[in-house]
C-alpha cells in the first residue's frame, strides 16, 4: 500500500524558512548541537566495534594524530583521540596500495584520487552517512590532501544501487530521534568541511539513487555527472516528517539557483532524474551507462589536472563562492597570491 503524505505544518514551515530566508539559521536547527542538546560524550560518538577502520600497518600516522583530530573535535564540540577513531593507521603509497578506511577506500593514479564508498553487501549497500562513514571519509580526504599536488583532482564513485541513501537510520533510535539525527548531521558538516577545503577539483560521478543528505553529499563535490535513466534524486525530509538541517538548506541554495527547483525538491519531493537534474542545474553532464558516467569523470579530472592549477588557490576560490556555507563549516578564507608570474 502506498504510504500517504501526513506533512507535519511545523516541519513544513521549519523546511521553508530554512531555504528561502536569507540567513539559514532560521531553520528550525537553531545553534549547534551541544547549545541544544549539551556536549557530546566521547562513549556516544565512538563507531561500533565492526565499523572500526582496519589498516594494513599498526603505526603512527601523524597527519591523521597532529591534524585530522583536532579538527573533528573543533567541528563537533568533543575530545576525540585516535582510540576511539581506529584501533591502527596506514602509511604507504596509496598508489600501489589503495587506503582501507573500513567504508570507503582512497586509490591514487597518476594525480587522480579514487574516493569509492563501501560496505559490507558490496553493489547492494546503500553506502548511509553513519557517523562511522563520515569519520571514514574525512580520514580518506585528509589523506589525498596530505598527497596533493597541483593538478590533481578527486574522483568519487559508489557501485550498485545507490550512491549515497542518507543518513543510516539504523543509528538512529525512536526514543532519542532528534538526538541522534543532529549527532549525524554534525558529523556530516565534517565531510562538509573537509570536502569544501580540499585543495582539488572534485567530481561525484553518480551511478545510483542519492537521497536526502545522500543527494547533499553528492552537490558537495564540484561537478556532478550522472546516469540518464538508472538512479533518481530525491530530497526525503517531507515525507519522512522532518525539516531540513540548517547546513543543508544553506548547501542548497548554494549549489542550486533557482527557487522554484529548490521548492520541487524539497517541499514537492519530486523525484528528478538525469535530464531534469540537468536542467534544475544539478547536475553538470549525464551518460547513458554507468560505465560511461565513470569514464567521463576520469576524463574531467585528467582534463583539468593537464591545467596544472595551483591547489590552494583553488581550495581559496572555492571557499569565496559559496561564502555563507562555509563560514556554517568553520571554514576561513586566507587569500593566496602565486609564487611566481
């Protein structure tokens, strides 16, 4: 039977007031977690023992010690340490051998990055933003920075049927619900914060569904390339009776211009697919296959890799476009001037 649209008035009126009012805080997210909620606890926000990433070498790394904590704790308000994020930490060249972060691995050729998303039932996982996965794919963009150079670019890819299907509502509990989105939320501001950073051009090359924070995670890329038929868009928060975290709304309107897309999505949760996406502005490019969807996105990222760009001044510019949104993520500008005319 189909399940009807019971749309809460208050949660519809959190969802407008969120995307369309100039300052995103109006959302009914108001003030970060711990103002609301008090300060996490580290016995919360630890993964789960078979979430824990496992590593070919049990060394320091201090990079992901010195760098990648400290910045969590920033973000999310707690004192993270390396325990309770990995049990043991790889050092080596990823490009003979691909880094395993538990859900999601970081493969490099030449100067390309190969971000894939994992999971336990391989081409059937919906690869959810668990807390887990967001800590996986911070420690996997920390570490393609560390190995940046100019020109290099960060691809992201996903097999099976979906790409990205939002936040992992196993996580989540009935008694604590707002609790327990708003904990995955901050933690996907890390992602946010780490992607928007990144001293690279990045390229999400969707071959599958991606569904509300999903859909969210895929706009944080710079380009978008996507199937023609196979996989849908589809913004979730309506008909799940919740509004749109203020971090999100502040995406949107961001990455999506016009008003009356951003209304389908959200208040209409119009499931859009290739060709529409394109034309909400979206999506950049779309392919018939998955295999040409991949093949597209390497090519942009070697195409724009020959430019030899200066990484940092890309990360900087990037930051400049999208002012509101970042300064939500923490994230400062600093202006950068080239070594050398």
């Amino acid at each position: 039977m189909k399940k009807s649209h019971r749309w809460i008035p208050s949660v519809y009126r959190g969802i407008t007031s969120s995307v369309y009012r100039g300052n995103a805080m109006s959302s009914v997210y108001r003030g970060t977690f711990s103002s609301v909620y008090g300060p996490f606890k580290t016995s919360q926000i630890s993964p789960p023992e078979d979430y824990i990433p496992r590593y070919t070498e049990e060394i320091a790394f201090p990079r992901y010690t010195e760098e990648v904590i400290p910045r969590y704790s920033s973000i999310l308000g707690v004192e993270y340490t390396e325990e309770n994020i990995c049990s043991s930490v790889y050092r080596g060249n990823i490009s003979s051998n691909p880094l395993s972060l538990g859900m999601c691995t970081l493969e490099k050729r030449g100067n390309l990055f190969i971000l894939t998303l994992t999971g336990k039932n391989n081409i059937n996982d919906e690869h959810t933003l668990s807390p887990a996965r967001a800590l996986s794919i911070c420690a996997a963009l920390a570490e393609a920075k560390s190995q940046a150079v100019d020109g290099s670019a960060l691809i992201t890819l996903a097999p099976g049927k979906f790409f990205c299907n939002g936040v992992d509502l196993k996580t989540i509990t009935p008694a604590s619900f707002a609790a327990d989105v708003l904990h995955c939320v901050e933690h996907i501001k890390a992602v946010g914060a780490e992607m928007m950073a990144l001293p690279m051009p990045t390229i999400a090359a969707v071959t599958g569904h991606i569904s509300g924070s999903g859909a969210l995670f895929a706009m944080l890329h710079d380009y978008v390339v996507m199937t023609s038929s196979k996989g849908v868009i589809y913004m979730s928060e309506m008909d799940i009776g919740m509004s749109l975290p203020d971090i999100g709304a502040a995406l949107l309107r961001a990455k999506v211009g016009s008003a009356s897309a951003r209304r389908d999505l959200v208040l209409g949760t119009v499931k859009v697919r290739g060709e529409a996406a394109v034309s909400m502005g979206i999506v950049d490019r779309v392919y018939d296959s998955e295999e040409e969807v991949v093949g597209a996105a390497m090519r942009m990222g070697e195409e724009m890799g020959k430019k030899g760009w200066c990484g940092k001044a890309y990360g900087e510019n990037r930051k400049l476009l999208y002012p509101e949104f970042c300064e939500m993520l923490g994230l400062k500008h600093q202006v950068v001037f080239p070594s050398k005319i």
